[in-house]
C-alpha cells in the first residue's frame, strides 16, 4: 500500500466537513496552542509532553505552531482547516509530491516527519468533536526572504527551482489516490473563489472599474491558453520570499506547499511577485526570476511572457480578494493595507502596457 493511500485508511474517521479557523482566532504570535492540539501532537509523534511546547507562528489558510523540546526549535506543526483543500486526502497528496521533489539534486527542501503509525498525515479532535489535519516538518534554521531587507538576489535561485520543478512535475506519475485541486480562473477569481472576492475590497466604483478592466483583459490572454503537458500540471504556486528560508550559512530552504495543484506552470512566476507588485523594486524582481528560470528550461517565448504578465494580474486580484478574509498580522508590517491602492496601480500599469513587470 503506498504512502498516500495509507494515510487514507488511517484517516477514515476524519470529519470532512469545511470548518474555520475561528478556534485559534484569540491566539497572537508565541502564544501556545490549545491543549487539546498539544496533546494531540504529543500523542502522534509519540514526543514526551514534559519536554514540550508548542506555541503558535500565524494563522494564514491554516494555523502554524512551533514544536520546542526542552525549549530547542524542533519542528513546524500545520492544523488545516477540516476539509480545506480537499482534506486528508489532499493534505496526503501534497506530502507524497513535497517526498519526490526531495530526488531532485540542488534543491533544497523541508523534511515531513512521520508520525508514530507511519503515516505523514494525522487527524486530531478538539473539544467539540471536530477532527482537524495535522502534519509536522523538521524546523529550518533561519530567515524567510520576506524578512530581509533585500530579496532581489535569491530570485534568480527561486525561478530557476521553480523551473526543476515544472521539469519534475512533467514526467512524474502521482500514485493511485492521489489528489490536489485546480488553480483555474474560477477558483483564482470567479464568482466564489477559494479565497475571497476582490470585488469586495475597499475601492472606489472607479477604482473598481479600472481592475475589471484589467482583469478582462488578462482573461482574454488565459483562455486562449491550451491545457497541455507543456502548460499545465502540478506546481508549487506560492514559491515567493515568504516560503523561502535562508539559513546561516546563506542555504536556501523552500517550506509550505500547502497550495501546491493543478495550474499553469507559468502561475509559479506570478505568485513569485505575490503582494508586493506595485512596489517600485517588483521589475528587478521579475527579470531576476526570469534569469533563473530560463538558465533551466529555455528562453521565454513572447506568447510566454504575455502570459505570464496576465497570470500576474490575476494573481494581484486574486491575493487582493485574500486580504479581504484573512487577518492583516499574515503580511509584513503595513502590506495589507497597500494591497487596494496598490492593485489599482497594477491594473493601470497593465492596461497601459501588459509587459510592464518585465521592462
């Protein structure tokens, strides 16, 4: 029985009903987590209470804590939201692609850690019954790229992983059981995306008509984009400075492929640039990734680079529509509130010149 279906059996009884994150809404940063969590994690990973403690880093799309024992940084626990993404199936997904991009030499990535049954995946029930997802992964030593004053020269290094990535991603075969939902228009910006409606951020009617109109027009480039072996299959989609670590020694780390699915693989560049678009310093970004990307698969077509450029504007809106329901302590100090204003910038800039990111 393979990984993925292993944890499916011993996750049978795990309730896979939608439920928020609201049960760890009270807690700040370093605050520990609910007993019954820790009891739990303790119970999973067969790690002696006495020893323990795990307190809480954000709550984003899941919560996130950090695993101390006898008060050294172990690990990094994630609690998704019961049926989020697709539930244990798909967290289990996620975990077997993360252990077989792990073969690709020059790369480096964090470790899952399994649990005391084997499995990558676990379920764990609170004090009303609701059984949340858990999984665990050895602590990275260091600082995410977001946090540093200049992330410019690690893009290079990010598009060009990015594009060992899409290489692995085409000739590999999921195993039976295996799933991961789509990044398609509908659940990037449709009617009820996975994230929120942009349409719902605080912009003027004109500000508001100047981002439709930008998003037609990248959705006119996206449709016309046939669903190939080439252009479409199973991509990290938030590979960007926040889920990139850098270690002491200047080593390079990617963490968290919970958003890991089914896209275009040229989405990876537009969610590279997620947040800070409008900043005066995204070009260099830009050229940066593309440099790294092409050292690996080649030089970009023109229709590529009109694609990437209209994936990047989807993205501005689809993320401005995350900012809508998420908590403002999930982004840098005062980025949150720069994602309206800014988006407005992207979209003029866009209509403009669709190029702009890549002048």
């Amino acid at each position: 029985m393979d990984m993925v279906s292993k944890t499916i059996a011993s996750l049978m009884d795990v309730d896979s009903t939608s439920t928020s994150l609201d049960a760890f809404s009270g807690l700040s940063k370093g605050d520990p987590a609910p007993f019954w969590l820790f009891q739990g994690v303790c119970a999973a990973w067969g790690i002696d209470h006495t020893k323990a403690a795990l307190n809480l880093i954000t709550v984003s799309e899941n919560a996130t804590f950090v695993l101390l024992l006898d008060d050294v940084e172990e690990g990094v626990v994630r609690v998704s939201q019961p049926g989020y993404v697709g539930g244990p199936q798909a967290v289990a997904s996620e975990i077997t692609w993360l252990n077989a991009l792990h073969d690709i030499d020059g790369v480096n990535l964090i470790n899952p850690v399994p649990t005391v049954r084997g499995t990558f995946v676990t379920g764990i029930r609170d004090m009303t019954g609701t059984v949340w997802t858990v999984v665990s992964t050895k602590f990275v030593e260091g600082t995410v790229l977001e946090d540093l004053e200049n992330p410019a020269p690690y893009y290079v290094t990010i598009g060009r992983w990015a594009a060992m990535f899409h290489k692995q991603s085409r000739r590999w075969t999921p195993p039976s059981g295996f799933t991961r939902f789509n990044w398609d228009l509908s659940n990037m910006v449709g009617p009820s995306p996975r994230w929120g409606r942009w349409e719902s951020a605080d912009l003027t009617e004109d500000e508001r008509d100047v981002c439709t109109k930008a998003l037609w027009k990248a959705m006119d480039v996206l449709i016309k984009v046939p669903r190939t072996a080439e252009t479409w299959g199973l991509i990290h989609a938030d590979l960007r400075p926040s889920n990139v670590i850098r270690g002491p020694q200047g080593k390079l780390t990617v963490i968290d492929f919970d958003d890991a699915g089914y896209s275009w693989y040229l989405y990876d560049y537009a969610s590279s640039l997620s947040f800070i678009e409008h900043e005066d310093y995204a070009p260099e970004l830009a050229s940066a990734w593309v440099k790294g990307y092409e050292e690996i698969a080649g030089t970009f077509s023109d229709d590529d680079l009109e694609i990437m450029s209209a994936l990047s504007m989807i993205r501005r809106l689809q993320m401005l529509g995350w900012t809508t329901n998420h908590r403002e302590d999930a982004l840098p100090p005062g980025l949150a509130r720069q994602q309206s204003s800014g988006s407005v910038t992207c979209a003029v800039r866009y209509l403009e010149d669709s190029r702009w990111l890549l002048r």
